[in-house]
C-alpha cells in the first residue's frame, strides 16, 4: 500500500520545483503559439474577394468594354484575380520580390498615388487667388505675337553672295516685285499668321527672333535678317505685344495653376515626411 501511494506523494513536491515550472510555462506558450500560428497561417492561405474587389473589376470591365459584365465574365475575371493573387504571394513567400527594381518603381509610384489622393485642399479666398496672380503673371501673360512673311536666301547655294543678292532683291520687293518668285525654296513655310516669339526661335533661331520682335507692322520689306537657316528678307505685317489679361478673365487658369502648384509641394512634404521616417546607410560611405 505503501509503495502505490508514493509517486502520489512525490507530485505536490516535483510541482514546487522551479525547473518543472519553466518546463510546464514553455509548454504552455509552445501551445498557444501554435494555435496563433495556425491562425495566421489560415489567414495567410485565405484570398478574400470583397465587394469592393468585384466592383472595381466590374468597372474596370465596363470602362474596357462599354459594357456590364455578364455573370460568366465575373466568374472569369474572379478566377483570374484568385490565380494573380496566388501567384503574387507564393513569389512574395518565395522572395522574388526582393531587389526587383520594377516592383519596387510600382509599389513608390502607388504610394505617390495613395499620397496625392490623401491630399485635400480647401478652396482659397479672392484674395489668396489674387496674390497668386499678381506673383505669376507670367504664367497668364499672353506672348508677343509675330506675323510676317519672308523671302530666303541660302547661304549654302550662294555662299557670300546670299547677303549680296538679298540686298539687290529688297528694292524689286519694296516696288512690287513678287516675293514668292524671289529667293530660294524654304523647307519650312513663307508665311506666319500669330506665331509666339517662343516659336519664331525655335523654327529660326534667338538672333533671328530678336529682330523681329523688335520691328513695327509695316506694309515694306527689311533686312537681310541673319537666322540659323540662312539670310532673310521679311515684312512683319502684324507684332501683337505680349498682354496680361484680366484677372477676372483668367480667374479659373490661377486657381487651376495654384491648386496644381499647392498639390505638388504637398506631395513632395508628404513624400519627404515619409522618407524621414527611416535611417539611411550607405555601404562604404561613413555617415558621420
């Protein structure tokens, strides 16, 4: 009777030894993380097709297809979400996404959309609008106007002479002579109705555009003008100033302007508030 009754008796003392509590206490915690882990490992296997995911695909399917899609096209486009997501995150388990440079470009420039629809800007007085258009009245400033016509001479048919024969053609010109049987042909046209100063230069050259800017509209032909092309006589016939309309009539452009404007430097802080959150190190370059 003895010898049944003590392990009995040994229980309650093995149960105060400390070694035995460690052991039962990671027991214990070796069973719970389990079942934690179980759970996220379900959850892990567990693709989820919400209501917003079905109506984002049927968007995307009407705005692809002017049309509604049809219960077999749910069910495709269902099917086709489950195997990308599948295989999205088996590549993820798998570490393919690591040091990929497009990935990473997407998921930044998902995250500068997620950024720029996170920012809201209330809409600004008069007042602020008109700050804004008085510091950037060059953004709405109508450019110096240019129409005119010319007459070419290339330097590369007639060498040193084009200056020469430019020179003999302005008084035929200036007495009636028919400018479009005069000179030489002109790859790009003869003749400009409203072009921007902007545009002269670039179709002629800056020198070439400064002169003409600076002459008056005038029924006579000058020159010879000097561009990158060649030598030109030219009759500028019109030579509109630039204008700064009224703010009243380009009220919409400036709030256009600085809402663009506001939303980018918002962008940009959010952007660099984020970045500020992590520690950069660069291998071999001692931060300090």
């Amino acid at each position: 009777m003895t010898e049944k009754t003590e392990p009995a008796r040994r229980l309650p003392v093995l149960l105060r030894e400390p070694l035995v509590h460690f052991i039962l206490a990671a027991l214990a915690v070796f069973i719970a993380w389990n079942a934690v882990s179980a759970t996220r490992a379900s959850e892990a296997r567990t693709i989820r097709v919400s209501t917003a995911d079905l109506e984002r695909l049927a968007s995307i399917y009407a705005a692809e297809s002017g049309a509604l899609p049809s219960g077999e096209d749910m069910v495709a486009m269902v099917n086709d979400y489950v195997r990308d997501e599948a295989l999205a995150r088996e590549a993820k388990r798998l570490g393919l996404d690591e040091g990929d440079t497009i990935i990473t470009r997407r998921l930044a420039q998902k995250m500068t959309f997620m950024v720029a629809d996170l920012a809201r800007e209330t809409e600004p007085d008069e007042a602020v609008l008109r700050d804004w258009y008085e510091a950037h009245a060059d953004r709405f400033t109508d450019p110096q106007m240019l129409t005119f016509q010319h007459v070419f001479f290339s330097q590369d048919v007639r060498g040193a002479a084009a200056t020469t024969d430019a020179k003999a053609a302005l008084a035929s010109l200036n007495t009636g002579g028919d400018w479009r049987a005069t000179g030489d042909p002109f790859m790009l046209q003869r003749a400009y109705g409203d072009l921007p100063v902007r545009e002269v230069v670039r179709l002629f050259g800056a020198d070439f555009a400064t002169v003409l800017a600076a002459m008056p509209a005038s029924d006579q032909w000058t020159g010879p003008v000097t561009s990158a092309l060649g030598v030109h006589l030219v009759k500028v016939t019109a030579n509109t100033p630039a204008r700064l309309p009224p703010f009243e009539q380009v009220r919409d452009a400036v709030m256009a302007d600085r809402q663009d404007e506001t939303r980018r430097e918002q962008n940009e802080q959010a952007i660099q508030d984020i970045i500020a959150r992590y520690k950069v190190e660069v291998e071999g370059i001692n931060a300090d």
